[in-house]
C-alpha cells in the first residue's frame, strides 16, 4: 500500500507538469492539443471478461477511423495478461505491451488514454491513477462503491481536466435520448412513478468456473488486487467471481440498477434520492455468495421543480426466474413511457369518466414512437452491441474535440451515490439517507462506511 500511495502522490504531480520527465513523457507532450490525425494511444486496464466480450468488439468498430490504437495491456493475472496479447493481436492486427501493474504501464509513458474494466470496488481508484497520470479514460460503472472513493475520483477528475466516459452506455442510445427529451420538454408532466425491473435464471451469471480453478496466487497479486480494501487471504473466487462478494461488488445494485437509475437522474435532472429502503436475501443460488440473488429497493426522489411533491421508483431484480428483458417504464398522470417498446402512450392516464365528477378534464399523453428508432437491447452485457459502439464513439469524439461526454464523472458520481444508498440499506437494514451537505450516506442515524 506505501508504494501504491507514492505512485498516486507521483502521478498528481505529474499531472501539474512537475514530473513528467520521471513518468517518460515531455511537459509538451501532455499541454499539446490532440488534432485529428494524431493517433491515439489507449493502454487496457484489465483484460476482463466485460472487455473481451463488449468493450474490444466495440473498439475495433470504431477505432480505424477515429485513428484510435490499443498499444498496452495491464492485468495482475499472468495468464489474463498472455490471453489479452492474444486476443488483441487477433481482433485488431497489432502488438501490445503488456504490464503486470498499473504503475508500470504509466510510467513508461506511452500512451494517451485508457480503458478500465477491473472488478467493480476497483473503478474509481483505477480512473483516479489514470487521469493523475495524464490519460483521458472510458472506465465501466459503477463509478464507485464507497463514498470515499466516489468523492475522491470526481475530484481528481475535474482536477485534470481529461475526458472521462462511464460506461453508462444509455446515454448513447437514440431512444434514451428521445425519452430524456420528451420529459424535459414537459410534454409528459411531472413524474409519478417509474418501475425498474431487471430479472434473469442463470446459474452461472457472474460465476468463472473455470478461471478460478486456473488461477493460483503465485500467478497473481492478491494484495494489489485487494487496493483499499480490509486484507484477507487469497480466495480465487473473491478475486474472480467478485460481483458475488461484498466489499468487492454490491452485486444486484451496482450491475444492473446502476445503468436504470441512471436513466432516473437523466430524465428527472435531479442528482439523487432523498431516500432507500431494501429488502431480499439468497433465497435460490446457495453457492457461497453473499451479495442477494434477489432484491428489491424503494427510493423517494423529488421535489422536481416544484411541480411536484416528488415521486417513487421501485427497483425489482431476480436472478433465479426471468428471461433478461429488463423494463423501464415511467408513470405520470396522463400515462406511461415504456423504454421497452420505446412508446408513449395514454395508459393508465386520467379518463374523463374519472375527472369529470371531480370537477377535471381529461389527462390522456397522445401515443408516441420516441425517436422512431428499432428496438434497442438494453442488457448490459452484450457484446459490441449497438449502445456500448455508440458509446465507445462518443468517448473518443469527445477526447478528439475535448467535449465532455454523454456520461460524464458527475453522472457517474449519481449513479453510485443511489448505489451506495442502496448497498447501506442492505447492509444494515436501515432507510438509507444522503447528506448533501456532507456528501455522505446515513443509515440508521450512522455514516455508512465498509
């Protein structure tokens, strides 16, 4: 840990100009402004299943035109590092150095921004490293899994100025668009409600069998693994199966609500929820995970405005019956938006027969095609998909013209606060608040900390 914190000690100063010789890059090197054709160097922070699966796919779609080249590969795991060479080499034709730290690869100074997709408590430190040492980066949500890291990370990043994506890849979707559109515009009213569901049957989802037989501690580093988190001894699953096992993951919450509570913050342009309650367990897979198979967390947010008291979202998940269809669908009295079939419409909106007694006419939201755009998928992990390459875009137009991205470190840093709120109502069994003053959670008349 001593090392790790002289590295970040080294790398904020780096980022300031006063050590960049030392990290092997010029101070005109990090000041000048990147034109069109300068090739982007991009290192790989992690060889993740996530990468392999979505993000390289997406990459190499849209990496040839954008003169975007993944030149350096970091993993602690010997054997993710020789399989990362591999498969690079193979999907993208070129040679990556690789590094068995993260601290090695900034140091040689070769490359312009980064990719991180490490176990999930690991997000924010990794993004604070990069963006110290002078790379822009796309970093998978959650953002983070602790206040702490999450405050630290939003600093460092508008600290340095560099261009952050949080794979909150939503926001990169034209029917997602479409719908933040329509509720800004106030053509449908105030929000009531919104539904969130996310439901899945799949013994093996976020299990690597194989992987944690393969892996020994001598192949990897456990200790650096672990960052700042409590030590405990080498366990290959904790290492390698880590959305199971709190305080490496929060599961449930930091997987899959973070992407639809996201949606929440975007449409409703608030920041976060005044409160959350949880409640589930492992009822099914009991296969020594301790983070719940099944869940469902209700969160107060508003006032909006003041056109409203505010409104409820529930968030509903299951892993052991569902299909992977997950749902969004927002309520307000003149009807509902559906994420799902992309449509407005007047469903369950205010009839004249009920209005009319009361005094009232009608609420009925005309019928809609959002953005007129096919179905998008919305789970998460699929491959190269759609909205994870127009993500992957974004973030490299955004590192070519300096913009800031469609899922910006603030959006980032919302979605893991509703996270965070919701891991402490799970872990203590208290309605979880947030200080906005302080910026930190309560439960149970308690800061929530690990």
């Amino acid at each position: 840990m001593d090392s790790r914190r002289k590295f970040i000690q080294k790398a904020a100063l780096s980022s300031a100009g006063v050590l960049l010789g030392a990290m092997g890059a010029s101070a005109a090197s990090y000041r000048r402004i990147l034109g069109s054709n300068d090739r982007i160097r991009v290192g790989i922070i992690g060889f993740s299943d996530r990468f392999k699966g979505a993000l390289l796919p997406s990459f190499a779609a849209v990496s040839e035109k954008q003169n975007f080249t993944i030149t350096a590969l970091s993993d602690i795991w010997r054997l993710r590092r020789e399989e990362g060479k591999s498969i690079i080499r193979e999907k993208t034709g070129t040679e990556v150095s690789v590094y068995s730290n993260n601290e090695a690869l900034y140091a040689d100074g070769k490359i312009d921004a980064v990719i991180i997709s490490t176990a999930d408590f690991q997000h924010a430190v990794h993004v604070t490293e990069a963006v110290q040492a002078g790379c822009d980066a796309y970093v998978e949500k959650p953002f983070a899994e602790t206040m702490e890291d999450n405050r630290n990370a939003l600093k460092a990043i508008n600290d340095s100025g560099k261009i952050v994506q949080v794979g909150s890849q939503r926001r990169s979707g034209s029917n997602y668009k479409a719908a933040a559109e329509f509720v800004q515009s106030g053509k449908f009213g105030p929000i009531t409600m919104v539904e969130l569901t996310w439901n899945v049957n799949q013994p093996g989802r976020w299990r690597r069998l194989d992987a944690v037989a393969r892996m020994k501690e001598e192949d990897t580093d456990w200790k650096r693994y672990l960052l700042n988190r409590p030590f405990e001894p080498f366990n290959a699953r904790k290492h390698l199966e880590f959305r199971l096992f709190w305080p490496y993951s929060s599961g449930l919450p930091g997987q899959w609500m973070s992407h639809q509570i996201d949606t929440v913050h975007w449409f409703s342009g608030l920041n976060h929820p005044r409160s959350v309650t949880a409640n589930g367990g492992v009822y099914w897979w009991k296969d020594g995970r301790e983070n719940w198979d099944t869940l469902t967390a209700v969160f107060e947010y508003g006032p909006v405005n003041d056109q409203a008291s505010g409104f409820q979202v529930t968030f509903s998940s299951r892993m052991h019956n569902g299909d992977e269809n997950p749902k969004e669908i927002y309520f307000s009295n003149g009807g509902e938006m559906n994420l799902n079939t992309n449509r407005v419409s007047s469903a369950g909106g205010l009839q004249l027969s009920h209005a009319k007694p009361m005094g009232m006419g009608a609420n009925l939201l005309p019928e809609i095609d959002l953005g007129q755009v096919a179905r998008v998928e919305t789970a998460a992990n699929t491959g190269g998909d759609y909205l994870t390459t127009s993500h992957m875009l974004n973030w490299m137009e955004c590192v070519r013209n300096r913009t800031k991205p469609n899922a910006s470190a603030e959006a980032g840093y919302a979605h893991a606060v509703a996270c965070i709120m919701t891991t402490a109502a799970i872990r203590t069994g208290q309605k979880a608040t947030f200080d906005s003053v302080k910026q930190e959670i309560m439960a149970g008349g308690k800061v929530f900390h690990l």
